[in-house]
C-alpha cells in the first residue's frame, strides 16, 4: 500500500487526513498480485491516463452484530448511507458512485435519494468482498475501486479524491489508504485502528494496539500516533483475486 | 575452524560484548565459538578479557549510538572485503550457532533483502514485557514490524494464549554494503518510540528476512537475568 510519508506535509487538497499508499496488507498478497499479472504494470502504462477509470463503491448490509440497520439510522434527518453517498458524489476522481447492498429496505431507501445500487449477496464476508462481487455486476472495465465505508457520513471527498491520485501516482502500490491524527485517549481503545508508515508513505502496519509502542508502555502525549480511516482504493485487479487469498495470521 | 564460505558471500562476525561473571568463564566466550569472529569493543578491561580467551579484537569508538554502528566502524578496520556481517549480541551467551548459520543462508537465499534475523517462540508471560520485543512476519518470511507491544494485538486486548507470537532474538547479518550506509541513516520516528534500530532499516524501506527458530533461552539484559541463565546453564551441564 502506498501511504503518504509520515515525515511530510499533508498535501494541501486533503485537509487534515494523509494519504497512506499500501503496498498490501500482506507482502504475500502483493507477490499474489504482481506474480499474477506478470506485464500488468507495464500494459497499463503503455495507457493514456495511468489507472484513469475510477469507481467509488459504499458497501451497505442491514446485518451487524453492534448495530442493526446502521445504514439507515437518521442522523439529522437524513439516513446515514445518504449522507455518505452526498459527500462521495462531490468526489472529482470518482466517475461513478454505487451503493452495494443485499437488503432491499436499503436499497429502496437508496434508489429513492437517486443512488445507483447493485444487490449483493448476505454471505459477502466484508465490505472488500461486497466492493468486489459489486465490481463483477457493474460489468464496466474499472482501473480503481474505491470502498467507502457507509458509516463515515462526514467523509471529506477531498481525502477519496487524495487517496485515487496517491493510488494513481504509485505503480508499484495496490492499495491505498489515509490516516488522521490519533488522539492520545484513542491509543489503548482497540475499536481505533493505529497505523505506522515508513519514510516513502508506505504502509508497515496497521494495528488494534497501540503502534508504535515504547518501553513505558504508555501512550506517549509527544508522540504523533496515526489513526485509520475508513476508506480504501484497490487497483482493480488486485481487488478480483483478494477474496480469493486465504486469511492471513494475522487479521 | 577458518570456516569461509564459497564466493559471491564469505562470512564475517562481529559482537560487542558487555563484562558479567557466568560459572567461571566470561560469557562472550560461550557466544563466540564459530569462525573468525571478532569482538568490536569500546573498553580496555573488555578487551583484554578477550584476548585472555584467544579472541580477535577490534577497538571502536565510544561514541557509536549502537552495536550496528560498532559492527560498521569495526569492519572498517579490518580493512578486508566482507560481504556479509553477522552482528552477534554479546549478550545472549547461548546462542546457537546453527541459528547463526541459519541467518546468514537466509540473506543469501533472499538478493532483495539486506539484514536478516531470526525469531522464536513468545511465551506468553512475555507478551505484555516490553523488554522482549516482538516480531511479525509476512507469508514470505520477510519482517513486517518490531515492537515491545504485543503484536500482533487483538480486539479483547489480552494476550491469546493460541496465538503463535514471535520474540526477536538478538542476532543480525547485514549485507556489508548495506551496512556501511546504515550508520549515516538519519533515526527514523519509530526507530527512536520503540527504541529499536532494526526498526530505521524497515522505515527506510529495506527488507528484512526472518527466520523462526527453537531457542528457549533469551538475552541477558538485566542484572536479574544472570542468575536465571545461570540456574539454566547448571541444569544443561552447561559449563
């Protein structure tokens, strides 16, 4: 994955989010991917406009163990999923936002705002596999597949426009992904994803404990902790064979 | 034993030592039974008690931040072409030299990566020390992160008692190229939280391989821990 640098400035477009480029969440599924598609670097840079073709999808299911219909709650009057889709529409990058869902309540609610939707299948294990099956119906030829996760209903479409051309900007990236600044009291809460970055903006980890941890083994208030937002763009072609690689050890 | 291996990569060994009374002997001398090692040390009274036992020394500068820095300045003095250098914690007096071994096959097996190092099991008592620093490791078998938190964590925040955690064990080989730029790295962010130098090699983008292996016994990095691999050491007849 191709994270933006921890050590530089944001860009100016992207607000208070970085841009985190991911070379994978695994070293293996990047070999997958690279292995699999031999000259897929270079066919597509033999293209005008390098990963031009841009689709924002918002996986939605009723089914959650926390909360029940969370797509459609109302937050000022407005059901979530709306809200989200609104922001994704004021995306320049995205050609095309669609709803991904396998409940019809949703869907209705959706088609009724003027979203595109795309019925999915309740055995869809994430919003990965949801993005991808979705991907497979749209039957249009996608260069990158943005997942934008339904319960961030104040997304800033800056950070989706931030994290296509990050993904756009790094052929040798799959994936990418931005962060914000972790608030110290979010360090020992594992519902707050932390991730750490190399030099070049890469993704090294991502992790439910705190990272990078210290010989006090408390929350250093100095320290500039990331926290992972909700929102990822896969090269198209590694988003198809991804639901296909074994769970990793360590997810 | 002159032990070279065959062309394009020879072996080099180097360890810095630190002085502390184990049954009878000082304990760099367990560490150093494979070929041609070298201590790289800072300190008179180190480096006499090395040559007392046969080893080739090294005098380094007291300035280096740490033994990678120490291993670099010392090869430099050997003034020889090395094309590998196995960086041999002087504190871990049972190191097996078949891991050593086992490090340096593995970094010349892997041309992209440019240190290697190897893992052990984690007891789980260990999970929450952060003396003992943890390791995770890719499919391929390249490093992916150290910390002195517990990696990989969990969403119950707990320690699994499943869970096959990895301890870093403190050896190294460094591709000797590699090596000589290391030092002039700037310290990276996660380098100096963690305080763990093998984290400015990740940060800058290198690869690491990793190698798991059976080692029980662990570092001596407090006073407390000499007795503990002494106890150890009389229960293996170890002398």
């Amino acid at each position: 994955m191709a994270v933006c640098s921890s050590g530089s400035e944001p860009s100016g477009s992207i607000g208070k989010g970085w841009i985190v480029h991911s070379l994978l969440i695994g070293a293996a599924v990047a070999a997958a991917a690279v292995a699999a598609h031999g000259g897929f670097f270079r066919r597509l840079l033999w293209r005008g406009g390098y990963r031009s073709r841009v689709v924002g999808i918002i996986p939605a299911r009723f089914a959650s163990s926390r909360f029940q219909g969370k797509p459609l709650v109302h937050i000022l009057g407005k059901p979530m999923i709306q809200r989200t889709w609104e922001r994704a529409k004021m995306a320049s990058t995205l050609d095309h936002v669609v709803v991904a869902t396998d409940d019809e309540t949703i869907a209705k609610c959706c088609r009724g705002f003027g979203a595109d939707v795309v019925m999915t299948s309740e055995a869809c294990k994430n919003g990965t596999e949801r993005c991808n099956e979705a991907l497979e119906k749209l039957g249009k030829d996608y260069d990158v597949v943005v997942n934008i996760q339904g319960d961030e209903p104040l997304i800033d479409p800056e950070i989706i426009d931030g994290i296509v051309k990050s993904l756009q900007e790094s052929p040798d990236a799959v994936f990418s992904t931005a962060v914000t600044s972790l608030k110290p009291d979010d360090g020992t809460d594992p519902n707050r994803v932390k991730c750490i970055v190399d030099n070049n903006g890469y993704a090294i980890y991502f992790s439910r404990g705190l990272i990078p941890y210290n010989k006090s083994g408390k929350v250093n208030p100095q320290f500039p902790y990331l926290l992972h937002l909700g929102i990822q763009s896969f090269d198209a072609k590694l988003l198809k064979i991804y639901p296909k690689l074994a769970p990793y050890v360590y997810r």
